[in-house]
C-alpha cells in the first residue's frame, strides 16, 4: 500500500513501496517535507518571484532562502504569497565614486573615491511586499579622472522599495574641493594651494557589532557611509576614500587607504562571485579607494590599498602611482583608486568606482533532516543540488539515503598569452556518478582558479619563454580531478600549454604553428582522457592570427584574423535549475554551457577571435590604445581568457576563468 504526500497544489501524489513515483510530476517544492516514512505532510511554500539572478541556500539549523541579486536595473515581480508570510530582507548600495588623477607633468598626491552608500534593512525591521512589481535601479560606479572637480567623479545611486542609496564621493584632485556622497572620497595634496580635506559621507556611521559580523542590525534609511580621510603636506600624502565600515585614512598615517567595508549573508553565506574578500570569511561591500602617499613609485604599497587596512578588501581600488589605477569591483559599490600626475596622460587617469548591487530574500522553506551540507545549496526537478564556487567540504549526515551521487566538475581556464597570442584553454569538464562511502562522510571539494592574467606586455625577443598562464585543477576527492586549461601562445614560438583544454597557438609569420594538445594533466604530455579539446593552430597567412584556446566541447579554429575559442558544454539536465544560471554572458540556448576557449589574437587593428560559447574570453583589439588587453572569462565557468593582439601595441591576454563543482542526488 503506498503511502501519499501533499502537493503545493492541494492534490497528492503517491510515494514509497507499490507507487508509481517515478513518473509523478513534482512541484519545486515537493521536496520540503519531514521525512518519506512519515506518512502525511504536507509542504510549505515561500513567496513567488522573478527578477535578477536567483538562487537558494540552506542556513542552520536548516531554513531555506532565495536570493534575487541585481548587479543590472530592472525590477522583482512578486507574483504569489506563500507561507512563510510576505516579508523580505534586503540590501541596497550605491555606486562608487571615481578616484582622482592629475593629467599633467606636476606630481599631485590625489584621493581615493568614496564608497556607495549601505543600506541594510530586514533583520529586525524586515519590509512586507505584495503581489506587484517592485522597481530595481542599480547606480552606476562614478568616472576615473584625470582632472576637474571631484564632483564630476561621484557614482550614482541605487534604490529600491523606495529608499535611495547615494553614489560615492569622488576622490579629491588639486584645488577643487572634494566631494561628499555615501562615503566622502579622500583628499589630495596640492603644491600649489591648501590641502584638501575629505569629503562628508552622507550615511550614519556603522556600529563596531556591524562590522564584527554584517548582520547585526538595520541601517537607517540613508544607509551606512564615512569620510574620505584629509591630505597632509608634511610629509606630502593624499588620502583613502571613506568606506561604509569606515573612514578613509588620513595622509598622515602613512598608507592612505581606504576605509573598511562591510559584509552581509543575504546572498548566502558563502563568498562565491558576489561581493568581494575581506579581513573575516564572507561577502564584503563597499570599501573605499586607497589615495596616493608617492605620485612617482609605481605601485602600491607604498601607496594605499582599497578598502584597508592591510588589503584590498571590499572591492575598492588599489593606487598605482603613475600608472593607471584600480578600479571598484562591479557589483560592490567600491571606490576607485587614485592615479597621480606625472607620465603619459592615459597613465594617470584614476580607478573608476564599482556599481551598486541590490539584494533582496526571502524564506520558501525549511528542512528538517538534510542529507548533506556544503556549497549553495538548491532544489530542482526531485534532486538536491550543492554548488561549489569555493573550495569547501560535501559532508553526508546520518539522514543520508541518497545512494550514488551526479556531479560536475569542472578546473579553472588558462589566460591568454601576451602579444599576438593565442586564447586560453578551458579547464578540464568532467561529469558522472559515484558512489561517496560510509555516511557521514566527508569529501574535500577543490574549486581550481583562472589563469592571472600578466599585465606587461613582453618584449619580443623574449617571446620563447613566456606565454599564458594555465589554471589550476579542481577536484571531488582526488580521484575526480578536472586539469587546469593550458595558456595561450606567444607570437612567432610554438609554447600554447596543454591541459584539460589546450592553449590557442600564438601568431605570426614564423615559429611552430601548433595549438596545445587537449585532454592532458596540465603542462604535461601526461594523458588525462574525456576532459577537452585541443587549441587552434595558426594558418601563417594573411594577418597570421594566432589560434583559439580549446573548450569542453570543441577544439579552438585557426583564422588569419584570429581564430575563435572551442565552444563549451552543456551540463547534464539535472543541473540545469532555471534559478541558478551557470553562464549569464552568452545568450539562449548557452546558459548552461561551460568551459570554453579563449578567442585567439589579431596581427593590426580590428577585432581578432571571440571566446567560444560558454564564457570564453574575447581577444583584444591591437588598437591605439595602452596595452588592448584581452578578455578575460566568465568566472565559475573554467573558460579561457582571450588572446591579443601585436600591432602597433602589443598587448596581453585576459585571465582564465575560475571552475566549479556541482553536485546533485535525490532529495
């Protein structure tokens, strides 16, 4: 006799011994009951939505959430009610202010821009919704110098349930004053008239509990924001933009960076892609620029860090001297980055400020006995699915009765070489089942990175020895590893990487015209069968293109004007949970197509090779322009970055992307 479990619907459907279970059709949310020996239970639901990026995670002691991130202006349609009532939590943060440049031959010590204000609500004053849409607009990251009024540099706002974060300040630069904003950006130090103080952030200052742990507390309504720190003359300093965590630092402390950010769980719990690192384990935002203590030293320290101390935490710009500086990371609310006087004009110009970021939750269930923990965790078609896009720990519970489990594992992509190169190769793409041991058990989960890409570009007679680097493998236990993609070739040698995927070879008229072997343990001629394809050759003619990086499920092609990356791919259907895309840069019917090739340079101008689909980096255009990089991949896709080009600059390539593993089993 089979025993029966309510539906979301009202009706039922048979389970257990005697029943036809196999071909019943189960909501999304059939999975949310007690136990399957129990008899009658019937399932909660959550509210209904659309909007954004979605996806679910479990907290403990086990309460399930959905999370709608907006890193782009649009809107979450409630269209249901459910169970668990019609409040949501939320976050909003506003657009960075840029960093400060001075575009002259006088060295200035300018500021670092100011971070996006940080609005917290819900934890104990969550808001109510109804059925209706409900308007999402994500403020834009202020403009990076060179010169002019910090005013021109100040990011934009965000808002949503009728509450507006403010952009940030921009960074301070000369005699114009600075500018306020959710956090004031930096002051600078100017030879020529009075040093400049920091700009007024418009937020309340955050209590230390918040920045301990994120979470503690509700913001008012005009959010979280501090000061840019002053400029100093003796000795000569600019200052760190004001962060939501706190203040910039002042000239006279002697680093200049920006003030700290603050961290929120409302994504999950994990750091994962959203946000940024920080001092403590979690999602950081809105971190300030750091300012320039030298205009003349290339590099930071001894400049100032973004979103300090001790680091660029929070996703702020670093200052770079000179050069140009870093910009806030997108989808943080970070300020950019000073750049200071002195060089080339194009060299000066400051760190533009990252974009704001709303996030927004709500509960859909909760689950009594879980049958493992690890990853963000989400339910689709009857299964569980743990997604790993950090390294972690799959841990089984005594409630396990799963049997084998699915999976995907997939490596980090390699970059794209330096100077009319090749793309990256994918990172190797494995999928299966197993079976995981005795329960509980634990299974360590590495998540491979991307090959860093290398910002200068090589010299020519040192073609031979350099090329892209290649990613680093993940694995599911060390019997299931997935081999980091091979890096790009170089112009005129024959030195793309093997890996899970090959390198693209690197162009030009002379040299060996090979891509990289596909399906090999990285950097070796050791065979690693079922992981990828090979890269693409060059053709020695025309503009002698070099070749596109291999993907998962293609080789990379030759092209004289660059050869286009392998396409990725897709993951079996199980994975394929439309609340959780894997790949939001390529379009339909590639969202959940991975591990792609890199696109391969172009010898001139132009355009050269387009990364394969899958999230595979696009070459860089060789224009008139400081270095035209290449792309670099989706992250969390293991694609390659894309190649470059050589003529009249010779650029480098973009970096590979990092892997993920994916994990499913009957809930």
């Amino acid at each position: 006799m089979p025993k029966w479990i309510g539906n979301r619907f009202g009706s039922v459907v048979p389970i257990g011994p005697g029943s036809d279970a196999g071909s019943a059709i189960y909501s999304l949310f059939d999975q949310y009951y007690a136990s399957r020996q129990s008899g009658w239970v019937t399932p909660q639901t959550g509210l209904t939505a659309t909007g954004g990026v979605i996806s679910d995670y479990t907290t403990s002691p086990g309460d399930v959430y959905r999370a709608h991130i907006f890193t782009s202006s649009g809107a979450l349609n409630v269209t249901a009610l459910g169970d668990f009532g019609d409040t949501i939590d939320y976050v909003i943060i506003g657009g960075g202010g840029g960093g400060a440049a001075n575009g002259g031959s006088i060295g200035y010590e300018t500021g670092g821009a100011g971070a996006g204000a940080f609005i917290r609500q819900g934890i104990s004053s969550p808001k109510t919704v109804s059925v209706q849409p409900y308007a999402v607009v994500i403020g834009s990251g202020g403009n990076g110098g060179p010169a002019g009024p910090a005013s021109n540099r100040t990011g934009n706002p965000s808002t949503f349930y009728g509450l507006t974060a403010a952009g940030g300040g921009g960074g301070g630069y000369g005699t114009p004053s600075n500018a306020g904003g959710g956090s004031g950006g930096g002051g600078s130090y100017h030879p020529g008239g009075p040093n400049r103080p920091g700009g007024t952030g418009s937020g309340d200052p955050a209590p230390s509990p918040v920045i301990a742990n994120g979470d503690a507390t509700d913001s008012p309504n005009n959010g979280w924001g501090h000061d840019g720190g002053n400029a100093t003359a003796s000795p000569n300093r600019g200052a760190g933009g004001g962060g939501a965590g706190g203040a910039g630092s002042p000239g006279t402390s002697g680093d200049a960076d920006g003030g700290l950010g603050l961290k929120t769980a409302i994504a999950g719990p994990n750091n994962d892609g959203i946000g940024a690192p920080g001092p403590a384990a979690g999602r950081w935002f809105a971190g300030g620029g750091g300012g320039v203590i030298d205009w003349s030293t290339n590099g930071a320290p001894p400049n100032g860090e973004g979103g300090g101390p001790g680091g660029p935490y929070s996703g702020g710009g670093d200052a770079t001297g000179p050069f140009a500086a870093r910009n806030g990371r997108t989808g943080t609310g970070g300020g950019g980055g000073a750049g200071a006087g002195g060089g080339p004009v194009e060299q000066n110009i400051g760190g533009h400020g990252g974009s704001g970021i709303v996030m927004v939750r709500y509960k859909i269930a909760s689950v009594a006995t879980a049958k493992a923990t690890g990853g963000a965790i989400s339910f689709y078609g009857g299964k569980t699915i743990h997604a790993f896009t950090n390294s972690g720990t799959f841990a089984t519970t005594s409630n396990w009765s799963a049997g084998n489990v699915e999976y995907v594992v997939v490596a980090g992509g390699g970059a794209g070489g330096n100077n009319l190169s090749g793309g990256g190769g994918a990172g190797g793409f494995l999928t299966g089942s197993t079976p995981i041991g005795a329960h509980p058990v634990q299974t360590s989960i590495q998540i491979g990175s991307g090959g860093a890409l290398s910002t200068s570009p090589i010299a020519y007679p040192n073609r031979a020895t350099i090329y892209g680097n290649s990613g680093t493998p993940s694995y599911f236990g060390t019997p299931i590893t997935a081999y980091g993609g091979g890096g790009g070739g170089t112009v005129d040698s024959n030195n793309a990487q093997p890996g899970g995927s090959g390198g693209g070879s690197g162009g030009g008229s002379t040299g060996g015209p090979s891509g990289a072997p596909g399906n090999k343990q990285t950097g070796t001629s050791t065979a690693a069968p079922g992981q990828g394809n090979a890269g693409g050759n060059t053709p020695r003619s025309g503009s002698y293109g070099a070749g596109g990086g291999g993907g998962a499920g293609g080789a990379g092609t030759a092209n004289s004007d660059g050869g286009v990356g392998g396409v990725g791919a897709p993951v079996p259907a199980t994975f394929q949970n439309p609340a959780f895309i894997l790949n939001t840069f390529d379009p339909s019917p590639y969202q959940f197509t991975i591990a792609a090739g890199g696109g391969g340079g172009k010898n001139g101008t132009g355009d050269g090779g387009v990364g394969g689909y899958g999230g595979g980096g696009d070459a860089g255009n060789a224009v008139n322009a400081v270095k035209s990089p290449g792309n670099n991949a989706i992250q969390n896709t293991g694609s390659g970055g894309g190649g470059t080009g050589h003529s009249p600059q010779p650029g480098y390539g973009g970096g590979g992307g990092s892997g993920i593993v994916l994990i499913a089993y009957p809930t």
